[in-house]
C-alpha cells in the first residue's frame, strides 16, 4: 500500500468522529500543484518534483530531500504531512514538499551543486517568498540551500531571502535552526513524559536515526538525565545496556560514516526497535515501524522525529497495545516554526534576539502538545495522538477553505 493510500485511510478512520463530508475528504487529498521535471546535470537525468498540497493558510512549506527512493508519492505525502504540521503550529504557512531521485553519498560535490542549481532552474516560477518557500530536508543542509538561494536570485535578477529557509547566517538563516527540529523534540518529550512516566526518572531512551536531529536531539536528553542506550544510522546500530558515550559515537560517525566501532554492541535496526526501553525516539525515514515489527515494540512511549515512521497499521496496533505514539506533524514540528522566524525576518529586516526565539520556539511547541493532548482527552481518550493533531489542524485548513469559498 502507497504512503498516500494509507494518509487517505487515516482520514477515512476520522470520518465518524469529525462529520468531514467527501467533499471535503477529496478537497485534502488533492494536492494544489504538482511540478515534475527530470533535471540534467554532467549529463545524467534526474527525476526532481515540487509538490504544494495545500496553500489556505499561506504560501507553500516544505523541504527538499535528496534520495534515491524519493518518487510522486512520497513527495505528495510528505507535502500533506507538512501542510498538517504548519497548521498543527498555528503559523501562516500551507504544505508543500520537493524531492530529487538520486544518491547524494555517491555523487561528487559539483554534480551535487549543479543539481541543485538545476532544481531551481526548473522550478523558478512555482517558488518564491510569498509563493512556496523550501527548506533542507534528508541529504540536504545550509550549503545546497545556498547554491538554490543563489541561483533564483541570479534568475529573477534580486535580493529575495525569504524564498528558501534553512541558509546560513551569513545569507540571512538564524543561529537556532541548526538544532530546532531537535529542539522541538526534546521539548514534546519532556512534557510527554509528565503524563505517560509520573514520578520516574532515568529513563531510557533509543534513537534510530543518527543524522541532524537524531544526534542532536540524543545529546540533549542525554544532558538532561534520560540513558540513552542505543543510536543507529542506516548501517546499522550501537548498543550499551549502562548508556552511550555520544561524544565518542559522533567522532566515530564522522571518521568512519558509521556509529559503530567497538564501542559497544553492534546491533541492526530492526533489532534497535525491539529494544526494551522507555522511549522509542524514530529520526530515520518512513514507515520503519509496520504490521511486520509492530508486535515486537516493547517501549513505552514512541516520538516522530522522522517524517512518517509508523505506518497506518502499525498505529492501530500499538494503539490496541497502549502505547502511545506522538505524531510528527508535532513532534519535528520545531524545525518548520524557526524557519518561519527565518522567513518572518528576512521579509521584515527585523533582527530579533536569540534568546527571544529560542522562548517563542518554546511557548509554540508546548502549546501545540496542549492542544493535541487536550483534544486526545476531550475524546475519551478513544483515539490515538495523532487523530488528536489531525482533527486540529485539518479543522484549521477546512475552516480556511471554507472563507475562501473553496468548499
């Protein structure tokens, strides 16, 4: 089944809590627009897609991923996934995604910049400050983000910041986006474990995904008296049942492209989430959890950090099993928030304080884990955390539409 298939099962499910008609079903499941284009760069083609799902609540939002699976439906998915979480945040954004099909690790630095340089070229006219504004995704960061920068402004022959997120300070990014998405996560574990682990302490904690914000937010918990006891990259994982070193695994990382060396238990990624602990932290990719290993989770409590970790039926397991599950479209929404105080800056040549935003990051995310726990109480606890985050945010996209006169 496509992840799209399974998005479309999800709101199918919400359908006898929520009244939604199949008007408005078939309203959220029909993206805005949909670019494709198959990029050259030193002679190679590469299929590349741009894709807004929605734009009610303002200009399109969302990364650009470099990786070899990406095709239509993820990006289709992955743009209502951020369309969702814009709205989840109550910032002005709707939801849009970008992806090129291709292996980063294997390609050499200038194909990599003339990729990126191609994307733009292709899709110049759909994107813009106040039209669709990208970010990093997987495989992408603050350099690829400046070559696209670059390359529009050469293209529309101006200064346009605000048209891509994710930059250098240098270029008008801001120091905090570095650790949001991590930040952001480390904030909703926090007040998840106020509800789900009362009146404990040294917990346990797994991360799968050792990229950006698998590391970062592993530190993190680390620093704050959780054990973190495993970490895994896509060649596999480390374990060590008394916590890890993770200032040794990350100089490990980066000398060898691995977390592992000696330095504890090698151990697989499927293994890794079969662990028992506390708390499953997922930073990979999608659909890592599955009809196939969801019986074989043994923590107690899963956070989202990766786009779409746990499939459509493997939520409904571990529902029926009691545990709980915090959506990504909260969990990793910290990364999008602090990239709005980037556009909102670059738009207005405000330069705020740090510390300010790194407050108003704080406020957004503990009110966005309110309002989902909330809704999950107001229904009797009949549903899971992300029916909970849907219903809100969809409401906010519908009611939008409704203003519009779209539906």
């Amino acid at each position: 089944m496509s992840t799209f298939n399974q998005i479309e099962l999800r709101l199918k499910d919400l359908r006898s809590i929520t009244n939604w008609s199949d008007d408005q079903i078939n309203y959220l499941i029909t993206p805005a627009q949909i670019s494709f284009s198959e990029l050259v760069a030193n002679g190679q083609k590469y299929p590349a897609w741009r894709i807004i799902a929605n734009s009610d609540l303002g200009p399109g939002k969302g990364g650009i991923r470099f990786h070899p699976q990406v095709d239509e439906d993820e990006v289709k998915s992955l743009a209502f996934w951020m369309a969702l979480k814009n709205s989840l945040a109550d910032i002005p954004y709707g939801g849009a995604k970008g992806g090129i099909a291709f292996d980063p690790k294997g390609t050499d630095a200038k194909t990599i910049e003339s990729i990126s340089r191609a994307y733009i070229q292709a899709f110049h006219q759909n994107l813009g400050e106040n039209i669709d504004v990208p970010a990093p995704d997987v495989y992408t960061n603050s350099q690829i983000m400046s070559y696209m920068l670059d390359e529009f402004e050469k293209i529309k022959g101006e200064h346009q910041p605000g048209m891509i997120t994710g930059k250098p300070v240098e270029l008008g990014g801001i120091v905090l986006r570095q650790d949001a998405t991590a930040r952001g996560g480390y904030l909703v574990v926090k007040e998840a474990v106020k509800k789900y682990f009362v009146g404990q302490d040294k917990l346990t904690v797994v991360v799968q995904g050792f990229g950006n914000a698998g590391a970062y937010v592993a530190k993190m918990l680390a620093g704050d008296s959780f054990k973190v006891v495993a970490v895994s990259d896509s060649h596999g994982g480390v374990y060590d049942v008394n916590g890890l070193n993770l200032e040794a695994v990350e100089k490990i990382k980066q000398e060898t492209g691995s977390v592992y060396r000696d330095n504890g238990q090698a151990i697989s990624n499927q293994e890794l989430l079969a662990l028992p602990v506390d708390i499953l932290v997922l930073a990979a990719l999608e659909n890592q959890i599955t009809v196939d290993n969801a019986n074989q989770v043994t923590a107690k409590l899963i956070i989202e950090l990766a786009n779409g970790p746990v499939d459509y039926a493997a939520d409904q397991i571990l529902f029926s099993r009691g545990i709980p599950v915090v959506p990504d479209i909260l969990a990793n929404s910290g990364g999008v928030i602090v990239s709005y105080f980037e556009w909102a800056q670059n738009r207005t040549g405000q330069i705020l304080d740090n510390d300010f935003l790194a407050n108003l990051l704080t406020k957004k995310m503990l009110a966005s884990w309110q309002a989902v726990y909330d809704k999950y109480i107001e229904l009797d606890k009949k549903i899971n955390l992300r029916q909970a985050a849907y219903i809100i945010a969809i409401s906010r996209i519908l009611s939008a539409a409704k203003w519009r006169g779209k539906i």
